[in-house]
C-alpha cells in the first residue's frame, strides 16, 4: 500500500502565482509515482482540477489596488489585527474548518505536507480530530534571524497569525517548528536556524527543469504582442508583484535612468503593487506589463529575453531563477537575493536599492558579449545543481523516511 500524501496551501489565498503554489503544484504532480497524493488549497494556474484535488475559490481581494498600494497594508495595527483573525480562522478562507476536515477524513493522509505558515492553524485543528505526520516548507523563510522582532511586520505572521502569542519571538518559532515531523530548508542558512527549533530538518533545495516554449510562433507572439523588434535588448522580470519583498521599483527606477531606445523591460506577474509599478512606468513606453500568464507560456518569455533581473529584498530560494538557468540565461540579482548555496556560479549582483548601479550592470552586460556569455555559463553551473529531479528526490527519501515505508 502506498504511503498517502496530502499537500495542502492555505497560504496562497492573495496571491496566485509564486514559489509557494508552484512547489504545492509540483510535488503533487510528480511524486504520484512514488506515493499516493492529495492536493487541498487554493485554485491555481499550476494545477488541474482533478479527482484528488480540492480547490478552493478564490473570492475578491479585500482591499482595492489602490488602498494596497497607498501603504495602508503596511500599517502596524492594521497588521497586527490582520494576522491575530487569520491566525483564529475568523477570517473567511473560502472553506470553513469541518468541510476542511470532511475532506481529510476521506483522504485519510499519513502525511501532510504544509506549504505555508497560515496552513498552521488549520493543521492545529486536523491534528486534534486526526493522526497523521506533518511537513513544513519554510517559503517565508520565517527562520531566518531577520525575522527577529516580536512585533516586527515580519515577525507578526509568527507570533500573531499562528495563533501562538509566546511570550517572545524566540518562543513563537520554538512552538512553531517543534510541532512539525521535520521541516524542509530550501537553503543552507536555513537548515542552521531550522535545527535550533527542530531536528529534523533537511536541506531540499528547489529545482526546476527548463519546459519547453510550445512552437516558435508562441514566440513569436509575445514578442509582437510586448512591441519587441528586432536588435532590442530584452530585460525581463518574472514573479509576485509584491514591492515589500520583490523590489520591483528598483528596476523600473534603473530602467528610467537607460535612454537607449531598443531596450525593453517586460514585467510579467500580478499581485498587490502592480497598479503602483504602472503609475511608476506610466511615462516609459519601453516598459511592459504582461499580467499573469499560464504556466506552458513561461519558458517562452525565458526564450526572448537577453537578461532576466531578480531584484527582490530577500528570497529563500527563487524559481524563476531556476527556470531562467535552465534556459541559460544570464542573471542579475540583488546582493541580498543572492543566497550562499549559488554563490559559487560566479554571478553578478548590483545594490539591492541603487538603481544607478543596477542601471550600469544591465548596459555592462548589454554591451559585453563576453560578461554576457560569463553569466550564461554561471546559469548552466545553477542548473546542473538545482535540478527538479534532485529536488523530487529529497522528498522521497524524507516522505519515507517519515512514514517508515520503503
């Protein structure tokens, strides 16, 4: 009898696209040879409906963009209070927690797998009516010293939306982590901090293979429809529109500051701050907002563009980076998304808030075949590593190391 594994994402509710959907997405999909999976979350463009998934719909956002992007989101106490309903469930999620349960009791998992620090309050609830194993994703990165204040807006998540109110921060992630079977760190500095709460953690970095563009006519629509003419230098963003970690300004900023005509900037993605990122672009015609697109377009994008751009605040462990070196393309990355465990490639990286330097590395590398071919040869080097097929292969071997089945 196969192992019955549940991935659940109850962290996803605001934003369709990113890292955490995506690995929910893929880990359902392709540990099915290994094990007997089950998806419960959010309805996301990564996955088919299917029978052994429960989506739930996505409702209106709560906020108009224009509230989002004003800053009022920011708020301390309109944080605080945000987080202290969710962490109760007195926010409604789309499901409430006995339909939640009815589905769990169907699939009767041995394992859930946990996506998100907001899937905690409902795990609390599973766990007190059903026995099964735990495994929590640290995509937040919640481990990390950064998240160090008790009422920091980062540290509220912990020790307000779980639910928990430790009487410190260091508390909160003891009680957080400690109530996992194991826990995945997706990078080296992770693994370090995870340990202090809880012993079995792995290092299971992300991996990404790099798809296929479906025909050179798909291509080629997207470079026609995004105004992309021949001798143009493509620079590409792709990701949450999301300014507190992506830094998505920095690069529209450096962009004004290029006066060449034939560059182009596309910026594909969706999420809070996008309505603010189009004010910002709004007098740079050169600068082109794609949307959302669907997951069999992506590599496409990868195949048109001459550098891919990675400015975000901090990042755990990106997977546009990944899918980007798989394609061998060149990459630029802020100094803080940089983490240690890809250090080694040899990439390039600009001040993580200056867009004058970010500016001066894009032409270097625009008007440098050699940086350019340097920087190509540094993907391959990420690619090669960080494999999905790597990464499949570390949750096998923690899945049965957890169920103890072979």
């Amino acid at each position: 009898m196969k192992t019955r594994v549940l991935i659940i994402d109850f962290g996803s509710r605001t934003h369709s696209v990113g890292g955490v959907p995506r690995v929910a997405s893929v880990l359902y999909r392709d540990l099915k040879k290994d094990f007997d999976t089950y998806y419960l979350g959010y309805e996301t463009s990564y996955l088919k409906p299917g029978k052994n998934t429960v989506m739930i719909g996505r409702s209106k956002p709560w906020l108009k963009p224009e509230l989002k992007s004003s800053g009022l989101t920011e708020n301390r106490f309109i944080r605080m209070g945000y987080f202290f309903l969710m962490g109760r469930n007195l926010l409604n999620i789309g499901m409430g927690r006995e339909e939640i349960l009815m589905h769990v009791k169907k699939i009767k998992p041995d394992i859930i797998i946990s996506n998100s620090i907001w899937d905690f309050p409902i795990l609390r609830y599973l766990k007190a009516n059903l026995g099964f194993k735990t495994v929590y994703i640290d995509h937040a990165s919640i481990s990390n010293s950064n998240v160090s204040g008790y009422f920091s807006k980062e540290g509220l998540a912990v020790t307000l939306g779980t639910g928990l109110l430790s009487l410190s921060m260091e508390s909160a992630k003891r009680k957080f982590f400690s109530f996992f079977d194991a826990c995945v760190a997706l990078n080296k500095a992770q693994l370090g901090l995870i340990r202090r709460y809880n012993k079995e953690a792995r290092y299971i970095p992300n991996g990404l293979d790099a798809g296929e563009c479906p025909g050179e006519d798909a291509a080629e629509r997207i470079r026609m429809a995004s105004g992309i003419r021949n001798g143009d230098f493509v620079v590409l963003y792709l990701g949450r529109m999301f300014e507190r970690q992506k830094n998505v300004s920095v690069l529209i900023k450096a962009f004004d500051l290029i006066y060449e005509n034939n560059f182009k900037l596309l910026l594909v993605g969706n999420g809070q701050s996008l309505e603010y990122y189009k004010e910002l672009a709004s007098k740079d015609e050169r600068v082109r907002f794609v949307g959302e697109v669907r997951e069999d377009e992506l590599p496409c994008f990868y195949e048109i563009a001459d550098l891919f751009v990675i400015p975000s605040v901090w990042e755990s462990f990106n997977l546009t980076m990944l899918e980007a070196s798989a394609h061998r393309l060149p990459i630029l990355f802020s100094e803080n998304a940089l983490i240690d465990d890809i250090k080694f490639t040899g990439a390039m990286t600009f001040n993580t808030l200056d867009p004058e330097d970010l500016r001066d590395k894009i032409l270097l590398i625009a008007k440098d075949s050699a940086v350019r071919d340097d920087l190509a040869k540094a993907s391959g080097r990420i690619a090669a590593r960080f494999s999905k097929s790597n990464m499949l292969s570390g949750y096998t071997r923690l899945i049965r190391s957890i169920a103890g089945r072979p």
